[in-house]
C-alpha cells in the first residue's frame, strides 16, 4: 500500500517538523461496490446531466442559460438579469453559503463526497483507469513495467479518454457563455474567436490535470472548505466514523478464529479502508479535515464485514457522541439556528424574484446652471429618464406624471425598447406658474407598456420652482 508520506525530522526537543512541499506518491485506489457507492452515481449523475444538457435547451428562442458578458446579460430561464440586479448574485451566494453551513453541520461534508465537481469528474477519470488499466494491482505492475506495446496502449487509451472528457466539459462549460452551437460550429469552421478558443483550450487542460493527476491534492490543499469546516461540526454531526469501541484492539485472524478468545477487536486490519480512499487517509486515525465523506471506506469495510461474518457498522455514518455516549442530539441550536436562517433567506428572494418589476426607471434632475426655468407662463424643470427594458420582448413605453399640481410631461417621445436596453431620453416636466405656490414638491413619473398595461413603473423625485419674489 503507497501512502503519502512527508519528509519527517524531529529536533531534541521532541518537536516534529513536516516538509509540507514534498510531492505525495500516486495513491491507487482498489474497486469498491456498495450502498454508498451507488449512491453516488445516483446524485452525482443527475448533475453531471444538468450540466451537459442546459446549454443545448432553448427557451424563446435563446439557450436557457447564457452568461452574455458582452452584452452585459444574464439569462435563466424565463428571467434575464443586468448589471444592476447584481443583488440577486450577492444574496444566492450567501445562500449557498448558508445551506452548506446547514448541510456541514447536519451531515458532514458530503457536498465534498457526493457531488463536488471534483469529485464526480475524478470518479469519470477513475473509471477511465479502471477500464483500461484494470483494478489497484493491475495499475501498480502496469507502472512498475517498462514501456511497450501493452503499457502504450492501455496508457495511450486511458489519456485519449481522459482528453476527451476534458474536452467536453470544456466546450461545455463555455457554452454557458457562448451559444453552444455557435461555437461548435466555429469549431468545426476554424472560425471561432480566439477569447472562446483560448478558455476552451484552458477549462481543457484545467479539467486534464485536476480530475487526472492533481485529485487528492486539491481537496486537501487547494480547496478553503477543508480548512474551516472544524468549526461547524460538533459531537452530533453525522459523518463518517470508525467505531474505535468495537474494532480494538486490531489485529490479523481467520473468519474461523474467536476473536474474543484472542482478545481482538472486530477490526482485521485489512486496510481495505485505506486502500479505496480518494485522498490516501486511514479513518481509523479519527477524524480528519482531509475526509470527504464519500462513504467508500464504509463500503469496504462492510464487505471485510460479511466475509468475516460480523455485524455491518464497524466504519459507518455515525455520529461521535452515538459511538462514546449511544445516543444523537439531531436538533440543536445551532442547526436550528442556520435553518431558520436559511428558510427565512429563501422566503425573501423567493419574493423579491416574484416581485421584480420587468422594467426599471431611473430619474435624474437637470445639473445645470439653473433648478429650474421660465418659459411663458409655465415653470419647467428638466429631467433625464434612463429606462431599462428588463422584459424578454421590445416594448414601447408611454410616460405620464402625477403630483399636487397640474404637471405635464412636454419633449417626450415614445421609442421602443429591446429587451436588455438601457434608453436615455431627456424630458422637461411643466406647471403653469399660477398654480405653483410652492418652492419644492414632489412629483411622480410613471412609465407603462403600451402593449401590456401590468408592465409599469414609477419613480418619484422633486420639482424645484421659483421662490415667490422670482414669480
């Protein structure tokens, strides 16, 4: 078994010092089957779909999700999203944060084992090795022979396949930015803009080199999540454990043997545990922040478990005050408190989604010399309306205005607007000046579809006039 082993040296003070730079040894995983493991196909599937399919459903006419960052637009779905509904980002972000804070403290970091990138694309990778170079020893002789014929081809196999992955995901991924047929066409043409060219050929080799050689490295050095999930977990979070009551002492038997008779735990020291772990950590040792939760240790102990004759559990999803006390607290204040939390964060962007307005209005008083001029006998102030079409079809909008005194709107003309469209138009608001008894008041203007009347909206400003000795 190769484990990752760091340049050790201990001083005469008796404090060890590690060498954290040293390059780990190849970890190679044994094949495993089990609950867990087909677990993980079943949501990690799912997702792998979702990805590689939403690109290519259009929706109106448009892919279901684009990030058209040229043009400045976001679109899911039937919503489009501007740069000023930046919000919306900030709060599913924070979101997210908090339902992996809820998830963590309930039951570990499973994210990290069932359905990180990550993590699925190092299972397609895995799969890739297993197909052809075969299982742990099969892959430790093919390494250990010299070059030839069979190795150049089981390796030339397993790399083409690899590549090809890597390439999907990539095309994919820009897909989500460039419309997915666009830029296989372009592909296929040799007519695709290099900016796209060159994130392709990027998200490629980024996918060839974290899913196929880096693996392990990233979950345990690169990724923060590793770092500070320590401090979301308590005595009751669900995680994997090893049940150190019932397996020591450890020790090498037959199933035959009486393992009470020769005073050994259910433990066989197989290290069958060991040798199926993505990240090359024995669980054995407690709880570590290199643990990912995929389950596969569970699987394989539980195998050993049935062949030995002995009860299932002895590495499960377990709790550690189950194991020192027998007993899980599962609602506690603080999951309490990150549900609530989380529900109450959802209910609001929930609404504010069903609320939002498909177009805005901004309002922007004249800075000139003067707040206000005369003409005639009316008193006008001079606005800038930028209107921002936010709906998925061109409109054009009618503009009116409302306050305490008789305002009309005069210089307006009404001009249709695409969708995504920001339309800056000047307009001068007016009141005749023997209505007008007040140096400042407010006034309301209110933009509307001429085809929809239920899209509309208003923004309320000030109007500035004239003070009485200037009447």
């Amino acid at each position: 078994m190769t484990k990752n082993k760091h340049d050790e040296t201990e001083n005469d003070t008796g404090i060890r010092y590690v060498n954290l730079y040293e390059a780990d040894e190849k970890v190679y995983m044994r094949r495993i089957t089990g609950f867990y493991q087909r677990l993980r196909r079943y949501t990690g599937i799912p997702l792998l779909l979702g990805f590689l399919l939403m690109p290519w459903l259009v929706i109106d006419g448009r892919p279901a999700m684009l990030f058209d960052l040229p043009e400045r637009r976001f679109h899911v779905l039937w919503l489009s999203f501007g740069p000023q509904d930046g919000m919306y980002l900030a709060w599913l972000l924070i979101m997210a944060a908090f339902l992996l804070f809820t998830v963590t403290v309930l039951v570990g970091r499973v994210w990290c084992g069932f359905t990180c990138p990550q993590t699925v694309w190092t299972q397609m990778f895995i799969w890739a090795e297993f197909l052809c170079e075969g299982d742990r020893n099969k892959r430790m002789k093919l390494d250990a022979q010299r070059w030839g014929p069979n190795k150049l081809a089981r390796k030339g196999a397993k790399h083409g396949i690899w590549l090809a992955i890597a390439l999907v995901t990539a095309l994919t991924f820009v897909g989500y930015f460039v419309p997915i047929r666009e830029l296989l066409v372009g592909l296929a043409t040799i007519d695709i803009h290099p900016a796209a060219a060159f994130w392709v050929f990027f998200f490629t080799a980024a996918t060839y080199m974290n899913a196929g050689f880096m693996r392990e490295q990233v979950c345990k050095y690169m990724c923060p999540y590793a770092r500070f999930q320590s401090v979301m977990y308590d005595k009751d979070t669900l995680t994997v454990f090893y049940n150190y009551v019932r397996g020591e002492p450890r020790g090498p038997r037959k199933p035959t043997d009486d393992r009470h008779e020769k005073g050994l735990g259910d433990c066989i020291d197989c290290s069958w545990c060991v040798q199926v772990c993505p990240v090359d950590i024995d669980i054995r040792d407690g709880l570590q922040a290199d643990c990912i939760d995929c389950g596969l240790c569970v699987d394989a102990c539980n195998a050993v478990m049935d062949r030995m004759n002995y009860p299932r559990g002895l590495i499960s999803f377990t709790t550690e005050d189950a194991i020192e006390n027998g007993h899980t607290r599962v609602f506690r204040p603080r999951l309490l408190g990150y549900g609530a939390l989380l529900v109450l964060m959802f209910g609001v962007f929930a609404y504010s989604l069903s609320e939002r307005l498909p177009v805005g209005l901004d309002v922007l008083r004249d800075r000139g010399m003067r707040l206000y001029r005369i003409s005639g006998n009316e008193v006008e102030n001079v606005y800038t309306l930028k209107i921002n079409n936010k709906d998925r079809e061109t409109h054009v909008y009618s503009l009116s205005v409302r306050g305490d005194y008789p305002f009309e709107v005069e210089g307006y003309r009404a001009l249709p607007v695409e969708e995504g469209e920001v339309l800056t138009v000047p307009v001068r608001v007016a009141v005749p000046r023997e209505s007008l008894d007040e140096v400042k008041t407010s006034v309301t203007l209110r933009i509307e579809a001429r085809d929809n009347p239920e899209i509309f909206t208003e923004h309320t400003t000030t109007f500035i006039g004239p003070t009485p000795r200037d009447l």
